[in-house]
C-alpha cells in the first residue's frame, strides 16, 4: 500500500492510481491543488502494485548528445525553437497518438489525447502549472496495449511515471520531457485568474505564459479580457522566484543529464555564445537531448527544414539539468499564508511590489555601492 510520509517523495504522476485494478487509489489535491494518492483501505488487498510502479527515483543513464534546433516556420508560435511542435506533428503523421498539456476554456491545465494535426494547436507553448493526469496514465496503456505507438510529452517525473506503467510495452512508447524548473500549485494559478478578473473588472476570455511577441527573454504572461489584453508578471514573479514550488520538485531525482525519456527539451539559454549568429534574434531556439536509440531514430529527419546544429553540452548546461531548483526561503510561510489567506495575501506580501521585494532590492543596491 503506498503511503506518502513526506510531500518530496511523490510528484503526483497518478501512475499508482492507474496501476490499481481494485480502483483503490484516488489524487486528492492538497491546499496548493498538488494531488497525492489516497488509498481506500476497504478495497485495497495490498498487492503492492502501486509501490512497485512508483517511478520517481534516479535513474542510470548516460548523458545523450545535444542539439541547438530552431524551426523558422514556427518561431511566431512558439516559446523557444519550435522543436516540441515538430516533434509531436511528426507523431501524428506517422500514426502515432500524442499525448500532452493543454489550457482548456476554463483556463485548468489538463492532458489530453491527440491523434490530429489540427487537435495539436493547444498542445504547444508552456504552461507553468501542473497539469491533471487523471486517468491519462490508463489511457495510455489501453492505447499501447491496442497496438498503437504513443508520444507522451510531460515533465520528468510524469514521463517516468508513464514509462513505468508501459511496462513491456515500452518499446511502442515515446517520451519526451522538458527541462522542468519545477510545477506550481494549480490552485494558485485559478486564483491569480480570479483576482485579476476582479482587478480588471472583466471575464477572462485567454491567457498565456511568456508571449512569444514579447521576445525569447520575456516572462510576462499575456491576459486577454475581451478585445483587449494586459501583460502582467506578478504570477511570473511567484513563480521564477521558486515560493509555489511542488515540495517533490524540490528533491527532484531527474534533475540531471541522466533522464528517464528518449528525448529531452529545453530553452537552449547560452547558445549566443555557444553558436554565435544562430539565433541572435531574440525569437527563440530548441535544446534537444538525445537520450536514447530510439529517440535518436524518430529526431533524425523532419518533413520541415530545421535548423540543427550539436552543441557541447557544457556550453548550454542548464541550471535544471544539474540540480533542482532551490525553494525561496520562504516558500514555506508562502504556502501557509496561501492557505489562510488566499491569493490576495501572499501578492502584496510576497509579490514583486511587497515591501520584502523593496527592502532586498534595496539591500542588493547598496551591495552593489559598496
């Protein structure tokens, strides 16, 4: 019976409530909107199949050759290189079924099956949030087991989690992570919408992190109200500034060139320096780790004409690619003022206007004098 002692030791894949065939496994979300497993302990026989499916461990791996790759085509709709966009388009060409995040209408972060170009529009750019699996791990064994070959795109620790139920049929199974600086709480996200929805005294009819039109450097995300739209960065701040972290994301085991999936994506920061006049347009550019064989063959040709060029790793080693990410000192009162108090709190108390973001930026300006 899988039993969560400490918050670190689960990331909330849902894989073990997938596994379960007794259904006696549920994600209950906790007062961030981080889901854990809660077992019923009148249908559970203690098979330890949930225990045994748990994935969320180092893995052994050698570190996978790396790519700089741009798609010009792309470039506009897209957050980096385009690369995750052309990955999963090849996908659905050759037949397979592409799994991935997408922000639905009511603006929650869900995964969802794909099996057309057309149905892959919402599936591209970030979503800084954790996105609901449920059920999404059954979904793809059953589509496995049907004999259908599968692109799963995800974090790390939802690619291993997915991996580990495939079982022996892993074989037909694609993974692709990204470079994950760590998941905030869905519920953080629902209301920061909500309070700016009563900020701006209108419905919220879009949002979208990182603007492309706002430059590869921007953070800001992009709200739309109607026909007009705010830039906004106080959810960004929150974020970037690591107080609505997953505690599991912090302990992160997949933070390293050792990865769980075939293929790994992430922002290729650096490559101005690494591959001068490649991408020195501020538009964006794709770092891509080959881990394994297979996602060496499915990378080796697109129907587009990218960009590629391998890179040393060293060059363009990200900060994810070495540690996680190290919570803000005070990501701890944060959560408990969240919970208490609500989102309005913890902005004017931790946000970028707060007077503890006045005070160290003062302290960092007389550093500098000094």
């Amino acid at each position: 019976m899988i039993q969560i002692q400490d918050r670190k030791q689960c990331c909330g894949c849902s894989a073990c409530a997938d596994a379960c065939s007794r259904k006696a496994i549920r994600m209950v979300p906790d007062g961030m909107g981080f889901p854990y497993p809660a077992v019923d302990r009148d249908r559970c026989v203690e098979c330890g199949i949930c225990e045994s499916i748990c994935a969320f461990h180092p893995v052994t791996a050698p570190a996978g050759r790396a790519f700089a790759v741009r798609f010009p085509d792309y470039l506009d709709r897209s957050q980096s290189g385009g690369l995750g966009y052309a990955l999963m388009r090849k996908a659905v060409r050759e037949g397979m079924v592409v799994y991935g995040a997408a922000m639905g209408d009511d603006f929650v972060v869900r995964h969802r099956r794909v099996t057309t170009e057309g149905g892959l529009e919402p599936l591209r750019l970030s979503k800084y949030v954790q996105s609901d699996l449920t059920g999404i791990p059954g979904q793809v064994l059953e589509d496995l087991k049907a004999g259908k070959k599968v692109l799963f795109t995800g974090t790390p620790c939802q690619c291993a989690g997915i991996g580990a139920l495939a079982g022996s049929h892993r074989d037909a199974l694609l993974l692709v992570d990204i470079t994950c600086h760590g998941v905030p709480g869905p519920y953080v996200w629902r209301d920061y919408l909500k309070y700016m929805e009563k900020r701006e005294g209108e419905r919220l009819t879009g949002a979208l992190f990182r603007d492309p039109a706002q430059g590869w450097h921007g953070s800001r995300e992009k709200l739309c109200f109607g026909s007009r739209s705010v830039l906004n960065e106080d959810y960004s701040y929150l974020y970037f500034r690591c107080f609505m972290m997953r505690p599991s994301c912090l302990a992160c085991p997949f933070a390293s060139l050792s990865r769980p999936s075939d293929l790994t994506m992430a922002d290729c920061w650096g490559v101005e320096k690494a591959l001068p006049g490649f991408a020195d347009d501020n538009r964006g550019c794709s770092l891509m780790l080959v881990n394994t064989d297979a996602g060496s063959a499915f990378a080796a040709s697109f129907d587009e004409n990218p960009r590629i060029r391998e890179v040393d790793i060293d060059d363009v080693l990200q900060p994810n690619l070495q540690a996680p990410t190290v919570a803000h000192k005070y990501a701890p009162l944060f959560e408990r003022s969240y919970v208490k108090h609500g989102f309005a709190y913890v902005l004017r108390h931790f946000g970028k206007d707060s007077w503890n973001h006045r005070i160290a930026s003062c302290i960092v300006k007389v550093k500098k004098w000094l």
